[in-house]
C-alpha cells in the first residue's frame, strides 16, 4: 500500500470498506438490499469526485492526512479512485451478502463495471489521473 496518487490500493481501503457496510446498514433499515447497491455506489461516486476536487484535496489535506507520507495530498489517482469505489462496494457486499446471499456476486461485478465507467467518465483528463 502506498500513496493515493501513486497506487492502486492505499491505507484508506479498510475505511472504504467500513462506510459502504455502515450506508448499506442504513439503507437496509428503510430500503432493499437493490435500491441500497445504489444508495452506496452513488455516494462512493459523489464522494470520489469530490475529493478529487480542489476543495475536497483543500479539506483532506486539513483535516484527514494523517498517513505516511500522505502531507503532500494531491486526490487519488483514476485506477485508486475506482479502486476506492470497489471497496465501498466490498462492505455493501459483506453486508447485503449477509442480509441476503444471493446478492454477492451480481453486486460486486455491476459496483465494479458502473465505477469505472462513471468516474472514467469525469476524469476524461486521464493522463493526469493514471498510474505513473
């Protein structure tokens, strides 16, 4: 595990995986275990895209940089951001799975197809965002 902008996977998975597992919790509280696939996938995606913003670079670098070598923070970089997403989608799963196993599989495909292919969509700027 390395830096946001210089891996695939960072110190930051683990709490990935925990918020999708506690939304997916939330929203199985009022909702199917669908409609909280989405509920988190969306939220993982709005949460990626602003923290690879200038303002959400300006607030993790303030308050949430308190990793290794992490005082320098300049956003993740595409393949983390995906990475990041999938993991939200890793806790939904474990969750669900749990709630309902026949979620699992279907889950973790589609949260992994759908976030590469919308946050590819926002960082069309990609040489920027690839992995160097």
């Amino acid at each position: 595990m390395g830096k946001s902008k210089e891996s695939l996977i960072d110190v930051w998975a683990l709490a990935h995986i925990f918020v999708g597992a506690v939304i997916c919790t939330i929203g199985l509280l009022w909702t199917s275990p669908v409609r909280s696939f989405f509920i988190v996938l969306i939220a993982a995606i709005l949460f990626e895209i602003f923290e690879n913003s200038s303002y959400g670079i300006a607030c993790s670098k303030r308050f949430a940089c308190i990793c290794p070598g992490e005082s320098e923070y300049g956003g993740d970089n595409f393949w983390n951001s995906v990475a990041d997403i999938i993991f939200n989608m890793v806790g939904w799963n474990i969750v669900s799975g749990v709630y309902d196993p026949t979620y699992w599989i279907g889950g973790f495909v589609w949260a992994s197809v759908l976030s590469i292919l919308i946050v590819g969509w926002y960082l069309q700027d990609c040489d920027k965002y690839m992995l160097q």
